[in-house]
C-alpha cells in the first residue's frame, strides 16, 4: 500500500501531499487577489459582496479538486484517504490564506481609498436601512456598527478575509476529499 511515493528524506522530492496544493494554492490566491483589485477599481467594494457569492468559493472547489485530483491520480497510484485529502486541502488554504492576507494588506496600504471606501460604504449602508430593516437589525446593533466602522484597519480587513477563506475553504475541503478519495480494494 502506498501512502507516499516520495519523501522529504530521500532528499528527491518534496512529499506530494505539499508539494501540489503549494502550487494550486499560490494560483486560487492570485486569482482571488486579481478579482478583489478588479472589483474594488470597478466601483464595487469587495468586502460589501454577500459572502456566499464571493467568487473565492468557486476558486477553492475548482482548485481544490484539481489539486486531489492529480495527487491521487499522479503521485499516488490512485488511491487517496480522507485523512490526506484534509491535509492537502489544509495547505492549500494555508497558503492562499497568507498570500490573500499580503495581498490585501498591499493594496489597503498603497491605496488609503481600499478602508475608507469601505467605511463610507457601511455608513451609508446604515443610512439607507428601511424601517423594517432597522427594526429586524435592532437599534443597538445598528449603534455598534456605527462605533465599530471608523476603527476599521487594513489589517483588519485582511484577516477578515483570510479567516473566510479558513471557513469556507473547511468545508469545501470536506465535502471534496470525500468525493475525491479512493481507498484500495481488500481482497
């Protein structure tokens, strides 16, 4: 049974299990980062798009499979257990986590627009909130939020970003590594 072709001690190749989502992760962080400098020179501040339709979720799933997909199929002999499937997705989102966090740590220091967009966006988010809106919301959610926008930092928002890629990224990686594995037969 073949659960590493290579090793780290053979002093050969790099374990494949790190090696490959590496080099997928470093690409979903570029994508992810290109898209949240498009969007934000667009008009639109990234930040202030639903989660859910954040296009980092697609780049997660499709690089993630991808990146199961060839070590199972190309260094490991076609066979991948849950347990290295969750590792390799870990240092995926490891890496595209810090790469994004840089990223956009860069891009709110070169541009002081990146955070006071996005408080003036929040403030007037508040301002436009219907009556039934401010009413579901709550008064003192609504005053907190008006006391926390102003103390907003680029580090805050980069974590902030890094920290969703955490969540979303866990359970994609689930849901993947099982569709992906495959255990050998027992005869």
């Amino acid at each position: 049974r073949v659960l590493f072709r290579s090793s780290m001690a053979d002093g050969k190749k790099m374990n494949p299990i790190v090696m490959v989502p590496l080099r997928w992760g470093i690409i979903s962080a570029e994508l992810s980062l290109l898209s949240v400098v498009t969007i934000f020179y667009l008009g639109k501040h990234p930040f202030w798009i639903f989660p859910l339709f954040d296009i980092r979720i697609i780049f997660i799933a499709i690089f993630l499979f991808f990146a199961l997909r060839e070590i199972r199929d190309f260094h490991l002999d076609g066979i991948l257990f849950f347990w290295q499937g969750l590792m390799a997705s870990a240092v995926l989102l490891i890496v595209m986590a810090i790469i994004t966090y840089l990223g956009i740590w860069v891009l709110g220091s070169l541009d002081s627009g990146f955070v006071s967009e996005y408080i003036q966006t929040g403030f007037e988010q508040i301002r436009n909130l219907s009556p039934d809106a401010e009413k579901q919301i709550g008064g003192p959610a609504i005053e907190e939020m008006r006391k926390i926008l102003p103390a907003t930092t680029v580090g805050w928002m980069a974590k902030r970003y890094a920290l969703q890629t955490f969540v979303f990224g866990t359970f994609i990686s689930i849901i993947i590594s099982i569709i992906i594995r495959r255990q050998p037969t027992m005869l």
